[in-house]
C-alpha cells in the first residue's frame, strides 16, 4: 500500500501567504482540448510573511510563456507548481498556459459537460485552470474575459461587455481562486428580478439546457425567498448586480457557491412534478438556500486555510436548517437533520475515518467534505445558540459581518466574536472543534423530598489518534413531566462541563418522568436502560416534538434489538403506541410519517454493535421486515383509512403541507402493501400523476418482491429523462433482496444506459447498492467485490467521486470475522492498485488502520 503520511498537510504548519494580489485578469481562448488561458496578475510582497519564496500551485498544464513585468521567464515547474525569482517589489506576473478542458474526466478545474464548459475550483481545482496561489487567504477581484463560440459566456460577478464570440466580467468582491467559474454553452435561462430591501435591483438567472426551461421555477421562487429571509434574519443583501445559477450534468457535489455564478448538480436545480418527488422538491430548496447564503458566510468571510472549512460549512448548514424550518416544519425539519446526522455523521465518527470538525491533519482536502465538518459543524453553531441565546447569538453574528467582512478567517475569530459579543468564556466550548467522536451521555436520577436529581456522566470513546477525551459542554434541554402527564418543568437548559454533574429540581410532589435533550440539544447519544412503559408514556405526553418521536423511535430500536438477539416477537407497548401516534389526528401528517418509518438497517447495526452484539445484516433485515409485517397487521383497520383521508385532491402543489399528507399516505400505502400483495400500490402506481406518487407505489413494490411490469413501463416511460432514469436505477439497486443485490447492481451496470462516467449515474448503481445494507453485506461478499471492482475503475478517471464513496466501508470493523475479512481484503485490493489516487491512497489508508 502506498505511504502517504509524507504528503500530509498540518494545521500548525499554516504560515501567511508571500505574496498577496491587488488585482487580477484572466483571459480565455476556449477550445475543446486546446483551450489557452492568459492570467495577468498583480503581486505585491505580504508584509505578514515569513517566507519571501515565489510559489504558484499550478497541475496538468502546459506552459506556453511566462513574464515578470514584461520580461520573458523561465520558471523552474514541477508536478505541482512553479517557482521564479522575483522583483523585490510589487510586480507583474503574466503567463499563457494550455488546458484540455475535454479530457478532464475528474471535474475539477475546467471541464465539459454536454458540450458545455464548466469549472469547479473548490478545493484546489484553480490550479488546474491557471499558475496561481491557490490557498483561500489570497483574495483579489477579477477580470475575465472569454472568447468562445457559445451563445453564452458567464463568469463571476457583473457582465460588463460582450461581442459576438466575446464577454468580459468583472467582480469586484476580492475572493479566493476556490470561488472562481466561468460557463460557456448553448444554454437557456427563465430569469426574474430581485429588489433588495435598500431597492437595488438584482437579475436573477437559472442557466439549464434547451428544453429543461420548464423545470425552473421552484429553483427560482426558492432563490428568491431565500433572499429575502437572509435579509429580514440576519440582515444580509446581495451585492452584486446579477446572480446567475447553472445547472450541470456531471458534477460531483451538490452545488457550488462561486461568487454570483453558482454552478449546480442539475439534479438540484431541475424539478417539475412529473419528474421530481417531494423530497427533491425540499432538497433543491435547501441547496439553493445553503448556495446563496454562502454569499456572506463563506465568499465576502472565508476561509483562512482548508482546516478552517467548517467555519463556512457549519454555519451554513445552520443558516440553511433554519431556513428550510422557517419555510415548513421545524420539528419536522429537526427530526430529519437528526435522522440524516445519525445515519452519517455518528456512523464516520464511530469508525475509522472519524476526524474533529476541524480536523489538523489532511493529505487530500477534497476527502473532508464530510457529515462531520458539514453536519457536526452545523451541530455546534446551534449548540453555540443554544447556550449565548438567541439574542446573544444575533449580536455575535452582528459583530462576526462587521468585524471579518472582507477577511480570511479562523474558528478562533469565530469564537471570539461570541466571546466579546456576549461576554462568555468559549475555551471549554472550543473542544467540539478539536475533538473527534460522539460523546455518550448515560444517566440515573433519584427523588427524594420533593428533590429530583438528575446525575450525567460524559464519556467520549477513543477515536483514530485521539485515545483520551476531554468534558466538553453539553447543553441539555429537558423538562419534567408529572405522572398524570402535566409538564412540571418547561424546557430549561442544564449545561454540563464535567464529567460526572448533577442537576437537582426542588419542590416536586411526585416523582417526575425526565424529558432529557429536547430538540436534540447536543450531538451525543444518550445511553439509558429505561422502561418501554416509561417511552410509551412520553411518546402519548411529551410536549416536545422531537423528543415525542424519538420515544417512539427507541420503542422501535428496542423491539428490533430484542428480534434480532432472541427472535421475540414485537411486544404490544409499541405496536399501541404506534397505532394512537398515527391516528392522531392533531398530529401533524409529516410528523406520523417520520413515526411510522423504522429505523434503518444500518442504524440498527451500529446500535447492536455499541451495546456488544455482533450485528449481522441479514438477521437485522429479517426482523425489520417482520416487525413491517407486524405493524401492517396491527394496524390493518387504520392504515386504509389513513391512506384515503390523505389523499390531496387537485394539482400537485410541492409545499410542506400536501407534501407531508403525501408522506403519511406513502407510509400507509408501503405497510397496505405487505397485507395486500401490492395491489392497492400497483393501482396507485397507474394511476400517479406525479413523481412522488408514481416513485412511492413503485418502491413499495419492489420491497415486496413485486413490480417487474412497472420497472419496464417506468424505463420505457422516462428512458429520455436523466434525473428520473437515476431514479430507476437506484431504486432497483437500493431495494433488491439481500441474496440478489449485487447481481441486480451487476446487471445494471451492463445496461446500456450506465454512464458510468456520469457521477450521478455511478451513485446511482454503486451508491444505492452500498445502501442496501443487507444486500451490501451479502455473507457470499459479491457485493463488496462489484463495489471495489467500481472504485477502482471509477479512481483512475474520477478520484474525488471514487474516494468519497469508498465510505461505504468505513463500518467493516463492526461485523463478524469473515465480512471483516472481506470488506478488508476489498480494501487491501483497492489500495494494492499501481497508479491510485492521492485521494482514494488516503481513504483506505485511513480506514485499514
Ligand atoms: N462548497 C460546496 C460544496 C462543494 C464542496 C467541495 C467540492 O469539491 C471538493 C465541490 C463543492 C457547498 O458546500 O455547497
Ligand atoms: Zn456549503
């Protein structure tokens, strides 16, 4: 295996950068595998630095001719950049380098999708474009101009010019080289105008391909509400003329948020009711907020160096939750952020790649794009809230835009502004950045002479180069309910700081029930051996809605565990509890059909493995399909009813509300199903009018073993659409049965519609089968093997894609002996490659130990 601790880059190595830059002009001359990239740069020394040495990043180019001040150089170039003596002065650097947009199958830098030129720079994609000092903490404005026989040429920031084949723009918000784009296509735009609350007019564009026109609009009325709610929340407007989204075919990530030229998996742009379901719906509105609200926080504060990356990533993962809770549902929206930071932020913390949020050490940035820095960062901002309160937090983010508009900033910078906006002391707090692991949080309580006591100890298991742990602040929200049901204590906030602490609550008459971390007010998991009575009691009179979900949701856990470990039938206190949850009527439909959805599998395995067991997946997919089958039956007189009274006559509508009677209607439908042998969802399948409808009645289906007929209508239906055919290939990859999963997977990677090169497509099959998880961890291991065999070919032309879906393995520590064996010789297999990536070399490394 390759050794790759030599090219690690560490926090406490960063030093300021040499030289800055006042002002920047790009030219390019675009061509297909030709296309010429002339840079005029202006540098000046850093006065802050300590090293005077001239050193642009600079890969895969060739350089035509280089100048300083005029005059011809010869740079001395490496894989990796270049170096050149330098006036002692400010000077100007001018150079010519050669590009093949065309053979750039890792999309990153500048590439092409569809016959379209696009870039992607984040994280060090500028490099492959032009020789520069690609590091955040070099900010300058840019000019660009662009010659090219596309109708449309855009780059960042306002237009200021074009001609036939021509377009110059300027942007003149100084940024680093990562926020960098430029699109050049045949493309087509639904447009609109914004006014700002100080009047300006801002030109809003969505850029799809010819023919996507017709799916814009939820993308559009998003972009605006968006705007307005950054400016009526945190009193942020847009600053430049124009804002102009593009929507891309082969992307890796979701979107991107370059100055005023967000470029976007089309995939969370593109939607129109026939094609995208309701989740598409509310993930394009969340993307598209979280895009645009990095306009502050993220392009005009950034990032000094990439290990500062959850200062931008965090909080705009916050700002975007709390956008998309404003829009819908918040308890809705909490119970999802917290269902998605479970399945994949405590899964990566509780294996091999877990890493702080801010981690120290990295070979390759583009592998710390995770749940953790994204999801656990975002996590911290609302814990940060939770302690400063609201108030102390809208000074603290008042101070942050005032003090660090313009900056290149650090988590320290960060935190101080909390500290001097609110007076409190944030060293203690600092340690959910640099410790790594979910912290387990177990408790007893005691009642004595109307004095309640509640006793937390803290604990936070070992982690990768991190065997001891810290206390670290918790906040605990939690109330005190009476037996009879009444809330004795509203919701009030302990804060934990040791180790071991206790709380006590005086002049109770009764021994009270404990609502603990309400809200999910900390990234943690509560351990506690409690009374499935004593859940079903706070699922029927919990005042808070999550905590209420989650009562139901340990209910769950807890039958399952007892199915797997002894095959005891599901008892009744969950059943029952279920049954009043779904049919109350003044329960919010989204809400009961969260309750209604079991844990998943993977879920159940970390769980079955924290508390000793050996979690084997298919014993784990049996009981979740038999505790299905045991509700379906218990509730077989509730579940036709609920799923006619949630029928949503009239046009599809995509907000929350029809959304959320179309989710409880699904659930019913997928319980129905097993009591009915499919019927009612095959009819419900030919009678869909809309994505949503028609996707659930096929799901159902093929969870029951059924549907073939409506798998071949569905690819003879949609075989022209992009998006929706990713659909049909994840849904056959991702609900096939255990024993037939990877010769499902294998057969669809042979159909001629599997684009492999196309990331949405490969995440389709190979991600979708690495989500089946009893498929996945087929004792035969032919599903790891078709996984591996994947990675390896898509690493050679696509590493980021292929690294961050090697992710799939990171659980291998958690089975028995011959799936360990085998998901770490799938491992050693990838990393016995000749030629594998910087990226996948530290993935595996990683992960092997
Ligand atoms: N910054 C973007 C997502 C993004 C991250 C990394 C990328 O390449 C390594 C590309 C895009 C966001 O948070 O939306
Ligand atoms: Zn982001």
């Amino acid at each position: 295996m390759k050794n790759t601790s030599a090219q690690a880059v560490h926090l406490s190595d960063y030093t300021p950068p040499a030289f800055l830059i006042d002002q920047v002009a790009l030219t390019f001359r675009l061509h297909p595998t030709a296309t010429r990239v002339l840079s005029k740069i202006a540098f000046r020394p850093n006065p802050a630095a300590t090293d005077r040495r001239f050193f642009l990043h600079g890969e895969q180019l060739r350089l035509i001719g280089a100048r300083i001040n005029g005059a011809p150089v010869s740079p001395e170039i490496t894989d990796t950049g270049l170096t050149c003596a330098v006036p002692d002065g400010p000077f100007t650097w001018e150079a010519e380098v050669e590009i093949a947009p065309e053979e750039n199958t890792a999309l990153e830098g500048l590439y092409m999708s569809n016959g379209m030129y696009c870039t992607q720079c984040e994280a060090e994609g500028f490099r492959k474009i032009t020789f520069y000092p690609d590091r955040p903490d070099v900010m300058a404005p840019f000019d660009v101009r662009i010659e090219g026989a596309a109708p449309v040429l855009l780059s960042n920031g306002n237009p200021e010019a074009r001609g036939e084949g021509w377009a110059e723009w300027h942007d003149p918000w100084p940024k680093p080289a990562y926020l960098f784009a430029l699109v050049a296509g045949d493309l087509v735009s639904k447009s609109d105008v914004f006014t700002t609350a100080s009047g300006k007019n801002v030109m809003l564009n969505i850029w799809v391909r010819p023919g996507d026109e017709d799916k814009c609009a939820y993308a559009l009325d998003a972009l605006k509400r968006s705007m307005v709610w950054d400016e009526q929340v945190y009193g942020r407007e847009y600053d430049l003329d124009v804002f102009n989204i593009v929507a891309v075919d082969d992307f890796n990530m979701g979107a991107m948020e370059n100055k005023g030229l967000n470029i976007f998996n089309s995939k969370y742009v593109l939607a129109s009711p026939e094609t995208a379901t309701d989740d598409d719906f509310a993930r394009i509105e969340a993307i598209i907020a979280h895009e645009y609200f990095h306009n502050w926080t993220g392009n005009r504060i950034t990032c000094r160096d990439w290990f500062q990356l959850c200062l931008k990533e965090g909080l705009t993962v916050f700002r975007d939750q709390q956008f998309s809770g404003d829009m819908r549902s918040h308890a809705v929206k909490r119970i999802e952020d917290v269902l998605m930071l479970r399945a994949r932020q405590f899964r990566e913390d509780n294996g091999p790649l877990a890493h702080p949020v801010r981690p120290e050490r990295y070979v390759e940035i583009n592998n710390f794009y995770t749940a953790t820095v994204y999801e656990k960062g975002a996590e911290l901002i609302g814990m940060l809230k939770r302690l400063v309160g609201d108030d102390g937090y809208a000074r603290a983010l008042d101070l942050y835009f005032e003090r660090h508009d313009g900056d290149a900033a650090t988590i320290e910078d960060w935190l101080k502004v909390f500290e001097d906006a609110t007076g409190r002391d944030l060293s203690q707090f600092k340690r959910w950045y640099s410790q790594s692991g979910t912290p387990r949080l177990t408790f007893t309580d005691d009642f004595n002479d109307g004095r309640y006591t509640l006793h937390f100890k803290q604990e936070t298991p070992p982690t990768p180069s991190q065997p001891e742990k810290a206390p670290q602040v918790i906040p605990i929200a939690v109330g005190l309910l009476n037996p009879n049901g009444d809330e004795v204590l509203p919701t009030t906030m302990l804060e934990m700081t040791e180790a071991e602490q206790s709380f006590s609550f005086e002049g109770l008459s009764t021994r009270p029930v404990p609502s603990l971390l309400r809200g999910f007010s900390a990234p943690v998991i509560v351990q506690r051996d409690t009374t499935a009575e004593e859940r079903a009691f706070l699922l029927a009179h919990d005042t808070d809605p999550f905590n209420k979900w989650e009562a139901g949701r340990t209910l769950a856990k807890d039958v399952l565990m007892r199915m797997v470990a002894d095959g005891a039938a599901p008892g009744p206190a969950y059943l029952d509890a279920l049954r009043a949850m779904a049919g109350d009527d003044a329960l919010d439909p989204a809400f009961r059909a969260l309750a209604l959805r079991l844990p998943s599998e993977d879920d159940m395995a970390q769980s079955l493995f924290d508390s000793g067991i050996t979690p084997d997946p298919l014993a784990i997919h049996a009981a979740c399909e038999k505790l299905k089958t045991a509700v379906a039956r218990h509730l077989s007189d509730l579940l036709p009813r609920l799923h006619d009274a949630m029928a949503c006559p009239g046009p599809y509508a995509p907000d929350a509300r029809n959304a959320g009677r179309r989710a409880l209607r699904q659930a019913a439908l997928g319980y129905l199903s097993r009591l009915d042998g499919g019927a009612l969802a095959a009819a419900r399948y030919a009678e869909a009018d809309n994505m949503t409808d028609q996707l659930g009645a096929l799901s159902c289906l093929l969870e029951i073993g059924e549907g073939a007929a409506e798998v071949a209508g569905f690819f003879r239906q949609w075989s022209a659409d992009r998006l929706v055919m990713d659909k049909w290939f994840a849904l056959q990859a991702g609900l096939a049965a255990p024993h037939k999963a990877a010769s499902v997977a294998r057969s669809l990677t042979e159909h001629p519609d599997f684009d492999w090169k196309n990331p949405n497509r490969f995440r389709a099959v190979i991600g979708a089968l690495a989500t089946n998880a009893a498929g996945f961890h087929d004792p035969s291991g032919a599903s790891y093997d078709l996984v591996a065999d994947w990675l390896i070919r898509l690493d050679a032309i696509n590493p980021q894609t292929a690294a961050r879906m090697s992710t799939a393995f990171e659980t291998w520590a958690r089975y028995d002996a011959d799936r360990q064996a085998l998901m770490r010789g799938a491992l050693e297999r990838i990393a016995a490659r000749d030629g594998l990536s910087r990226d996948m070399g530290e993935m595996v490394g990683r992960m092997l130990g």
